[in-house]
C-alpha cells in the first residue's frame, strides 16, 4: 500500500502549467495576427504572426522539458506523475510515460504540431497564402494547446502527496517498441497539419492553381512516411508483445490510424495529376482535408473511451472536445470547399479511362472506397449502442476480409498498369501492348505458385499481380534506359536515378509495397499453431512437425514487476518464452513471445500458463511464412518515398530523337 505524505505543491507543475498558459496567449495573438495579416495583407503583422509561432514552440518544449523532468526525478506532487509512473520503473518507460497517458499524450501531439509550425515559419513563401496557411496552423494550436492548459493539463497537483506512484500502463511498458510507435504515429498525424494548412489558404485566397499541391507535396511524402512507419512499428508490437501472433487484428484503433493512411496515399497519387495536368483540383482539397480530419477522428476514437481496443486510453472530459474540434474542421473544410467549388472545376476534359490519369483516377476511387468501408466497420458498434444500447455488437475480421482483399488486388492491378500507359488518352492497340506482357507474366506466376502448392484465390491473386507489377516497373527502367543509350547519355542506372530521383524513388516505394503484400498474403493464409503441455525432464512434443521440448522454468524479479522464463528447445534451437507481471496490475499475465525470425517462415512461441510449482507450462507454437517481408517491404517503401524527396542532379540533355521522346514521357 502507498505511504502517505504530507501536501506539497509542485514548483515543476507550476512552472509547466504557466508555460502553457503562456504558450496559449501567445497562440491567441499569432491566430489574430495571422487573420489580420490575410484580411489587410498586411506584412507586419504577418511577421508577427511567423514570430509568434517561435515562442509557442519554445514555451511548448518548456511544457513538455518540464514534465519529463517531473517524470525523471518522480516529483510526486504531479498527478500525471503520481497515477502513470512509479521509481521503480526503468529510465526508458519513464520517458515513454511522457506519452503513454492521455494528457501527456496530447501534450506530445501539442508540442509536435508547435515544431511542424515553427519549422514552416521558417520555410513559407512570402505570397499571399503565407498568412492564411500560419491561421490554419494556429487553429489547430490553439485547440491542442487549449486542451493541454485546460481539461487535459499534465501538471494538475494531486490532493495528498504520495511516496510512490501507481506505475505506467503494463501494456506499455512489456516492449520498447512503445518509445517509438507512438511519437512516429503522431509525426503522421501532425505532419498532414500542414498540407491542410495550405488548402484552407488557397481556398480563401482563391489561388486554387497548382502552386500549393507542390508547395506541399514533400510535407505530405514526409507525413506519409511517418504514418506507414507507424502503422507497420504498430503491428510489430503487437505482434511481439500480445502473444497471439499477429500483427493486425482490425481494431478500432488500428483503423483509426488506418484511414487517413489510405486518404493520404490518394492524395499523394492525385497531386501528380494536378501538377502534370491541371485537373483533379477538387480531388485533391477534399482528399487532404478529410485526411485531416481523420486523424482527428482518431485522436477522438483513442481518447473518448467509446471504443474497446487495448490501444485506447481510458475515457476522459477531452472526448467531447475533440469530437467539437473534428466537427468544426468538416464544416469549415466542407463550406470552403463548396464557396470555391466554381473554382475547383477542372479545365480540360475528364480524364480518358485509358490514360495515366483514368488509373489513377480509378485508384483513387478504390482508395476512398477502401477508407469509407474501414470507417463504416469502426463506427457501426458505437452506433448500435448509441440506437439500441447494446455493447455487444462487433464487427470482426471476416467483415474487412471481404472487401480489403479484393479491393487490395484492385489497387495492385492499377499500380502496375498506370505508369505504363501515356498521359491524356490511349488507344486500345496501346493498352493491350502495355498490359499483355504484364498479364502473361502474372497468369505464369499464378499458375507456378498452384502447381508448388498455393491455394486460395487471395493469395494466387497477389502472387500474380506482385509478378504483373515487378515485369511493369522492369519493363519502365529498361525503356529508360534504352532511352539513354540511344540519346549517348552515361551514367546508366545510377545516372537514371540521380537524374529523377521522384520517379525511381516512387518505384523503389512501389516494389516494397509488392514485398509487403506478399508476406501479408502468405502469413495470412498459411500460418500455423499448434498448443501444448510440456513438462519439465519429459521427452519432446511433436508440434507442427517440430520437436518440442521444456528444459527448464525459473523467475526473475526486479522492481517493477516478476518474469516467468521458460527455456524451450524446438528442433535443437534454444527459445526462452516469459509470462511478466507487472506492480500494477499483480494478477494479469503480460506474454513476451521468444520469436526467432527467417527470410521464409518465423517461429513463435509464447506462454499460456504455468504450473506454479514449477514442474510444467502451457505453450502455444505458431509458424507463419513470410512476416519478415511486412518489415522489410516496409523499409523498401520508406526508403523509396525518402529517394523521392532528393532533389534531381542537373544535367546537359542531348537531343532526343522525337519517337523516344514521347515514350519517356
């Protein structure tokens, strides 16, 4: 039991609260700056506004220097420290304790949002969608900094002092994925701030060209790559940390993140059609503007305790908050959108079915569609209870199956095909020339992987199109290539790449894409598990066509908490499996599985149970093919999408013969 102290006010706590305070009048000010900036285009208060965004930042870190502080020396007399730490707790899970509660977590997102807005300051253009885009920018400050220095402040004092606090969240503190995870997953989510930012300043200022999708498109690729890095770091922990041995189970949270990565990834595709064409120019504000807001929505969803997900935290006063905050950005992206709707018509001709732009089109088509149904299966048991008052309603992974699958197909089929065809329109003769080969290349590939032993239409499908998009991306560099042997120009592949480096960095992306789909697929369809009793000294367990066995149980105890370790043999190799328990929570076991990854299969082993005496344990066996290739298909995408952001080496073009011209463009 804790031992109690007397009362003691917190000279940290009132430090990091004043800073708050602070950092909210300074937001208040740059907000009315930046406004009268726009209205009167007037560059001094505009100035003011960019310089207001300085001391938010630095009053902000103070915030956050000062709690982590707090947490660092176990200064009590915080409540934030006092109910989500403890002295016991390890350096590491003290830090992540910064993030790993609701306010602290808001407080992160709060001080990740004022550095994204200090970094723009420093980087906008003097134009006139500079003011209006640091509005935008200080909107969203002011209702996460509001929120810090109001109902969700980190440095309230607690009514009695405590010698020890009550401890981190167990489930937070079991890998140390935790420390990266969620900061990457709110630099996603911040990151999509400012591409948003931008719109709401081109839809007030009417400048609705082409300058502000290409003033942002890095600001939405770096985004981009935060939130895919986190979506993927995401499934690694739960993979490594809930013991059931797979990464993505469709929890509400998990599609919280899920959404505005899929909205995002539209827009990315959809921002080179306007730069290339001048069209999709309402595709692209309502895309960035729902992308937005979904994040919102998911902040909303992980905070308001209205779903049930080992991800959320616990319910609290910031739900309704928020839920004003998300209704407030769609109506005001929505009114502005359609006050300029006039103005987001497209010039030309809608896009040509066969054309570069009708794949994308109908990529992104798939995009939305994909988003919607995700969104319908988060929401449908909140609205069930909300109607009929049942808490029982869920909606399971079969539900998501039937349409992410074929709709997963459907944007590898347009992948591979799209970059093939010629921009504005192709006749039939040009369309099947680009596609046959594809075709019979993933027909073949379909076809070899029957006759090795693949069943099942899911998988046989992303086989042939993970063939049908490689031969297309071979098929882009060769002609490349081609090109500049033809055109006497050296440097050959390398040369190629340094000279677009947009374009090899989005195949790069896409090939890792590939990698990533076939080990979903695989690990998917052909995992295997398998439960068992072992006993100490007894002669090994077939399991999975492998030979299992106990060799020995021992505890290890250290101040926050007891582990379980099981030593276990499985064909000869050595795996140690745990069962940790955790001071705050001494009757629920927390597994650490003992996985040993392979390029082709993982083997995973995790505790159920164990004899207390020690004489035997329960082990759960799975082998699951391919899972490494989520990871490293992962890292193939972000090292890609970071290519894309290397500006090109200029080089002297010899003249080109017209016939290849046209097929490099």
């Amino acid at each position: 039991m804790l031992n109690l102290i007397s009362f003691q006010s917190s000279p940290l706590g009132a430090l990091g609260q004043l800073a708050l305070l602070a950092a909210l009048a300074f937001t208040l000010a740059g907000t009315w700056l930046a406004v009268l900036g726009g209205v009167r285009a007037d560059a001094r208060a505009t100035e003011a506004a960019r310089r207001a965004t300085w001391a938010v930042f630095a009053l902000v870190s103070l915030a956050a220097l000062v709690l982590m502080t707090a947490l660092l020396r176990d200064d009590f007399s915080v409540r934030y420290v006092a109910e989500h730490s403890m002295r016991a707790s390890p350096v590491w899970v003290k830090i992540t304790s910064l993030w790993g509660a609701l306010e602290g977590s808001v407080l992160l997102w709060a001080w990740l949002l004022a550095g994204f807005t200090f970094v723009l300051s420093l980087t906008l253009r003097r134009d006139s969608l500079r003011p209006w885009a640091l509005g935008a920018m200080f909107v969203s400050l002011l209702f996460f900094v509001g929120v810090c220095a109001s109902v969700a402040s980190p440095f309230t004092p607690v009514a009695t002092l405590l010698a020890d606090g009550q401890g981190p969240n167990p489930a937070l503190q079991n890998h140390w994925m935790m420390a990266v995870h969620p900061v990457l997953l709110y630099l996603g989510f911040v990151g999509l701030s400012v591409p948003f930012a931008y719109a709401v300043a081109a839809l007030i200022t009417g400048r609705l060209s082409d300058h502000w999708v290409t003033v942002t498109r890095r600001w939405t690729l770096v985004a981009w790559v935060f939130l895919t890095a986190a979506i993927v770091a995401g499934g690694w922990w739960s993979y490594e940390t809930l013991g059931w041995g797979g990464y993505w189970a469709w929890d509400p949270v998990e599609n919280a993140s899920f959404i505005p990565w899929l909205l995002t990834t539209a827009f990315l595709h959809s921002v080179q059609i306007q730069e290339r064409r001048g069209i999709m120019r309402s595709w692209n504000v309502w895309l960035i503007v729902l992308a937005y807001a979904s994040t919102v929505l998911g902040t909303f969803l992980n905070r308001s305790g209205i779903v049930q997900s080992v991800h959320a935290f616990a319910g609290g006063p910031v739900g309704p908050v928020f839920l004003g905050f998300l209704a407030f950005l769609l109506v005001a992206g929505i009114g502005l959108a359609a006050w300029r709707a006039p103005q987001l018509r497209d010039d030309g001709d809608p896009p040509s079915a066969l054309s570069r732009e009708g794949a994308f089109l109908a990529g992104n088509w798939l995009f939305v569609v994909f988003a919607v149904m995700v969104l319908i299966g988060t929401l449908f048991p909140t609205f069930i209870e909300a109607v009929q008052g049942r808490r029982d309603a869920s909606v399971g992974p079969a539900f998501y199956n039937a349409f992410a699958i074929p709709l997963g197909l459907g944007l590898m089929l347009m992948m591979g095909v799209g970059p093939l065809l010629p921009w504005r329109r192709a006749d039939g003769q040009t369309f099947w020339r680009a596609l046959r080969p594809l075709l019979i290349v993933g027909v073949g590939a379909a076809a070899l992987a029957f006759v090795l032993g693949v069943r099942g239409a899911g998988v046989l499908g992303t086989v042939a199109l993970a063939a049908y998009n490689l031969l297309g991306l071979g098929l882009l560099t060769a002609r490349a290539l081609k090109q500049r042997r033809e055109a006497r120009q050296g440097g050959g592949f390398l040369g190629l790449v340094q000279e677009q480096p947009r374009r090899y960095g989005a195949y790069t992306a896409h090939i890792g894409l590939v990698v990533l789909a076939l080990g979903l697929a695989f690990s998917g369809a052909y995992r295997g598990d398998a439960q068992a009793s072992l006993s100490a000294g007894a002669a090994p367990k077939a399991l999975l066509h492998e030979q299992v066995q106990l060799v020995s149980l021992r505890q290890e105890d250290k101040p926050y908490g007891t582990s379980a370790i099981a030593r276990v043999l499985i064909d000869g190799r050595p795996f140690e499996a745990r069962l940790n328990t955790f001071r705050q929570a001494p009757g629920t076991l927390f597994p650490s599985p003992a996985v040993r990854y392979g390029a082709l299969t993982d083997t995973y082993l995790v505790l159920t149970s164990i004899d207390p005496a020690g004489k035997w344990v329960s082990v759960r066996l799975i082998e699951s093919p391919l899972v490494s290739w989520i990871w490293w298909g992962t890292l193939i995408v972000c090292l890609g999408a970071g290519l894309t952001l290397v500006s090109p080496r200029q080089v002297r073009v010899r003249r080109v013969p017209s016939g290849l011209a046209s097929a490099a463009d």
